[in-house]
C-alpha cells in the first residue's frame, strides 16, 4: 500500500494505493493516520479511489481511523470508493457508521 498525503483547507487528504488487507498493507495505512494524528491533523479525507479491495482488516482499519480522528477532535470523510469497496462496507453495514462522500469535494465540504 503506498500512502500520499496533501493539505487541503482545514483538511488533510490522504490518498491511498493498493488493497488494504492483512499484512503490511494495514500497518502502512495505521503507521501513517497514526503519524498524521500525531502531528496533529484532525480532519482527514481518505481518498480510497485507489484501493481495488478490503478484507476484514481493512475494514478494521477504517472504523480505527473514524474513531482516532474523533478522539482527537476531529473528523474523517472517506471518498471516491471504487464500486467493490462501498458493496463491502455496506454488506457489514459500515455505511451507516463512517462518512462516505462520492468526490473530494463533497468529502472536504463536510468540514
């Protein structure tokens, strides 16, 4: 998975790459929202257009990644989900839980 993070307005966009599963995969995506976090971003934007797939992990991943940016006072949007990511999410019902936006527009008028 390769992580490449921006600063857009309020918000730090973080566009990431590759499946997001078991493995290093997930430990490259948590080692960079931990990171951002750290340094003290607080709005993020998950640009998933690049992720093909999750597994479980992934998933996993995600709802860490809502949570931790909520603990820190802010919030976090996830976009421009490819069709087989947003089918996963919403078969374990995660839709109702994280913030979904279609672009990256619509993700960073959320803040």
């Amino acid at each position: 998975m390769e992580i490449a993070t921006r600063t857009v307005g309020q918000a730090t966009v973080v566009d990431a790459t590759g499946p997001l599963k078991l493995g290093q995969a997930a430990e490259t995506f948590r080692a960079a929202i931990e990171q951002l976090l750290e340094a003290g971003s607080k709005n993020l934007a998950i640009n998933l257009a690049g992720v093909p797939e999750l597994d479980s992990t992934g998933i996993g991943e995600l709802l860490r990644t809502h949570a931790a940016a909520k603990t820190a006072g802010g919030k976090c949007v996830f976009f421009s989900l490819c069709d087989r990511v947003r089918r996963t999410l919403e078969m374990v019902r995660m839709e109702k839980i994280l913030a979904l936006a279609d672009d990256e527009a619509s993700a960073l008028a959320a803040f």
